[in-house]
C-alpha cells in the first residue's frame, strides 16, 4: 500500500489510455492509492474531463488516435489554466528519444508497460504531492501578498492624511479660503481631462495621470509650512530677503516629500508630487524659480497646477484685496499665455472655463 496515502487522498487522476485494459489496471492502481481515477479513451475526451474535473495529474499514453499524448500534453501546458497540472506519459516503449521528447513539451516524467503498480504509485504519488504543496506554497504567498499589499495601501492613505494635513495648514497659514483646496484638485483633474483630449497631449495623459494629478495637486505649497506666518501673511510687499524665505517653500516642499518617498509602489503619486511642489513656480519663458526652467524642461504636471494655483488664487478674495471675476482673471491671464503659461494648455484651459470650480 502506499505510505503517503493519507496525504493525496481523494486526490483526482486523469487516466488517458485507449485501450480499456490498461484503463481498468490503472484505475484500480489509482485506487488503492486512495485516489480517484477518471478515464478517457482518446486526447479529445480527456481535453473535455479535465475541464469538467480539474484533476491533479494527467497519465497519458502516448500512441493514440486523432490526438496523441504528447498533443494532448501541448494542449495543456499551452493553457494558463492547465500548464501547471503535472503530466506522466506511459508507453510500451522505452526509447530515449521518446523519454526525451516528452520531457521536452512539458512532461513531468515517463513510465512504461507493463504496468508495475508500486512504480505508477510511487511516481504518481510524488508528483501529485509536489504539485499539491507547490499551490499550496502559490497560495500561502498570494494571501500574503495580499495582506502586505493592503498593508502597504493602508500605510499610503495614512501617509497622503498626514501630507495633505500639512497642505492644508499651509494653505491656512496663507490665509487661502477653505475650500481652496478643493477647488484646486477639481480644477487640475477637469484640465487634465481638457488636455487627454488634444492631440498634443493624449499621449502623455492617461486616466490614471488624471486621477494621480488630482491627489498630488494639494500638496503645491506644502513647503509653506517651513515659512514664518508673518511673511505668508504679510499685507506689504515682501523685501528682496523676505522674497528669497518665500521662494525656498518649492525647496522645502521637495525636500518633505522626498523624504517620506519610501514606496516603491507609489512613485507615480510621489513623483509627481515631488515634481508640483519643486516646479509649480517655474515659467514657460524661463523666467520662474527655483531652477529657472523652461519651456518642455517644466514637468506636465507642475505647469497645470501652476496654472490653476494662478486661477484659483486670483478667483479668491483675500486679505488685502476683493477677489477678481473669471473674466477679469482671464483677462489677467493672457498677459502671461506664452510667457508664464503653456500657449496650448492655457488655450485649452479657455475652452473648459466653465467646468472649473
């Protein structure tokens, strides 16, 4: 009897044969195994009960008509549903060439007639065993994988709270309106969406570029956390020192960001936020800061957010001003097409006006 029988028990083996004696002295072999035997007599049948009964091994021969063993064996390993179920071919013969051409389609291992029943179990056995405990092993990794990347996504949440926490301390330590943050993010995904639809830039905008930019447009001025209140406040023009402190909020605000870029997993939300927040000052002419890029040399992403934090900030009443109407902000805003402002995504940004918060 065989010594693991407990371990493979109720096990389902395909036998493919066509000739019914050697079917029946299998089936009675993977019997007293303990298992339970399913016969076909032809490649084709077998095709249909291995769907019906998903078996754990195949014991194919190989000579057969319409579809031989080693077809039959192609077919499966050729199907990411079956590629992995372990296929033993049996035959009368024990050429090494045919040895060989099994193993090379796919083939786990061979046994030849007549049938000894302690060889077909033992070998039977150990593959069934191997092919048992490898997806018991496939399994025990995707629940874990499962649980780290829920984890991981657990960790990312907490850690957007806390950044967009931190944006919105800033945004009230500049005394921007409460919703301002909103409007912003609604803003930046509604132009995003304007531009996925122009040639120029449908390549470079995807639906998941739109939802990405949506999150990572907050944290534009995350840096003003690390500049005194009396300057973010301050109702006077600044002086040329207190212009430079302002001006080093991109810095922090790539420096923070950076630092917290410890998910390889989220690099597209980081990067991109790390990208808005170092760049969003920068001018299409070359004329901004930090870097004094420009042109194309300006991340996508920084130029729409420089364009909407523009629109939303002349929009909003502030401390020591009225807020300025669409059409005055527009009017305001074209001075700078082509000169702050992409030409074509400023053009872009007239056409959805309405749609925008």
């Amino acid at each position: 009897m065989f010594s693991a029988e407990k371990a493979i028990s109720g096990s389902k083996i395909l036998v493919v044969d066509d000739v019914e004696t050697n079917r029946m002295i299998l089936e009675e072999i993977i019997k007293d195994m303990g298992c339970r035997p399913i016969l076909a007599e032809s490649g084709v049948e077998a095709l249909k009960l291995f769907y019906e009964f998903k078996p754990s091994l195949v014991l194919t021969d190989i000579s057969m008509p319409q579809m031989d063993g080693y077809e039959l064996c192609r077919v499966l390993k050729a199907d990411p549903n079956s590629r992995e179920i372990p296929v033993i071919f049996i035959s009368a013969f024990d050429d090494p060439k045919d040895i060989v051409k099994g193993f090379s389609i796919g083939g786990i291992d061979y046994i030849t007639k007549p049938f000894i029943p302690e060889v077909v179990q033992s070998r039977v056995g150990v593959h069934v065993h191997l092919y048992e405990a490898n997806k018991e092993i496939t399994e025990a990794n995707r629940r874990l994988q499962a649980s780290v990347n829920a984890q991981l996504r657990q960790m990312e949440a907490e850690k957007r709270s806390v950044l967009h926490a931190l944006a919105n301390m800033a945004a009230r330590n500049s005394l921007h309106a409460e919703e301002y943050i909103g409007r912003l993010r609604y803003d930046c995904r509604i132009l995003a969406q304007g531009m996925q639809l122009s040639p120029i830039f449908e390549s470079e905008i995807s639906d998941t570029y739109i939802d990405t930019i949506e999150l990572a447009a907050p944290l534009c001025d995350v840096g003003n956390i690390g500049i005194p209140k009396d300057v973010l406040q301050k109702k006077e023009k600044l002086t040329e020192e207190e212009q430079i402190l302002m001006r080093s909020h991109t810095d922090i605000g790539a420096r923070l960001l950076s630092d917290l870029q410890v998910s390889s997993d989220y690099n597209d939300y980081m990067r991109m936020s790390i990208e808005i927040a170092q760049y969003h000052h920068e001018n299409w002419n070359g004329t901004g800061y930090p870097k004094g890029l420009k042109g194309t040399d300006i991340p996508l992403s920084a130029q729409i957010v420089s364009l909407i934090n523009v629109f939303c900030a002349l929009t909003e009443k502030r401390s020591f001003r009225e807020e300025y109407s669409r059409e005055e902000a527009i009017d305001i805003m074209k001075e700078d097409a082509g000169e702050k402002f992409h030409p074509d995504i400023f053009k872009i940004f007239c056409k959805i006006l309405r749609q925008l918060h």
